[in-house]
C-alpha cells in the first residue's frame, strides 16, 4: 500500500533534482504534505499499532475460549487503535492550490487561500509534544484575513520536529513559498 505522506521530502528532492518545480505545482489540487512525519510521529503510531496486534492476539485468545461478545470488544478496541495511529501519523499540514489544511487527530480545517492575510515564522512560548507544557521555540503562524489571533500551524517543539530544527525551516519555507505562489 503506497504511503505519499511518508515520502514528501524524499519526492520533492527527487523532482528538485530531475527540474521540476520545488513546490509541486505540476498537480495542483492535489492535497500534499510540504515534509514527512517526525519520529515522535512515528514512533507513537507504531506504539500503538504494536499494542492493537496484542490486543488483537488477546481477542483471538478469547474467542477460541468460546467468548465471542468479548472478543468482539477487543477487536472494537484494536480497530480504534489502528484508526487512531494511522490517523496520528496524518496529522500535519498539508497545501494545495486550493489552500492550506491541518488535519488534527479528530478535525481537519481547510483555509482558502484568499483568506490568509499573512503567513509567517515567529519567536514565542509553544508547547512541547502538544502538552501543556511550553518552552520557547518556533512557530509558524497563520494570520487570518477576518483579522483575530493568529492560528499556529506547526511549531519547532511539535512531533514532527522536536529536535530537528532544519526540518522546521524547511517545512516553514515551504509553506511560506506555497502562500505566496498563490495569494
């Protein structure tokens, strides 16, 4: 089963490399995540998936004793976990020419490029790992065009680029380089 949002940086070095166009213009409405997931991404995903295969083999365990209504909540239980961590690890930020949409573990929002007045990189408290914990690191912010607090859409301190600062520049730049192409 391909994966596109576990290859996005790999991809875009590759048509970097052959000439294309570094912000992947060539299909436009096409939803694409500007970096790959971070391995605190990851490595939760795979926790996860790796606890789903145990409560799966307990369900297994449990049905061959001949308790079927408790199997099947162990296979209810392995299936939310397999939809959380596939869910978790596309969690991000992803443009298109459309515009610019987070998907959350639960909700995605999508912002029309007409209605972002500025997309910028700033200094500030974020918070660590999505706790509520804050350090100060990177943010990069949305500023609506309705005017209001600006939203951050990925920060230095999140799962994908705790302790990986470059990616962040580049995920920044990237996303910067997308709203300017199409404002």
């Amino acid at each position: 089963m391909p994966l596109p949002f576990l290859t996005a940086d790999r991809a875009r070095d590759d048509d970097a490399a052959a000439g294309a166009d570094p912000l992947g213009h060539e299909d436009p409405d096409r939803w694409r995540r500007p970096y790959r997931p971070g391995p605190w991404r990851v490595g939760g995903a795979a926790l996860l998936l790796l606890l789903a295969s145990y409560v799966l083999f307990s369900a297994m365990i449990i049905a061959l004793a001949g308790s079927l209504p408790a199997a099947g909540v162990c296979v209810g239980v392995a299936v939310l976990m397999i939809v959380t961590a596939v869910r978790l690890v596309r969690s991000g930020v992803a443009v298109s020419a459309l515009g610019l949409r987070r998907v959350g573990l639960l909700r995605s929002t999508t912002v029309r490029w007409q209605d972002v007045a500025a997309i910028r990189t700033a200094q500030q408290p974020v918070r660590w790992l999505g706790l509520p914990r804050t350090v100060q690191g990177q943010a990069l912010l949305l500023q609506p065009v309705r005017g209001g607090a600006p939203n951050a859409l990925i920060t230095s301190h999140d799962a994908d680029f705790l302790g990986q600062p470059e990616s962040f520049e580049r995920a920044a730049d990237a996303i910067e380089g997308w709203a300017a192409a199409h404002r």
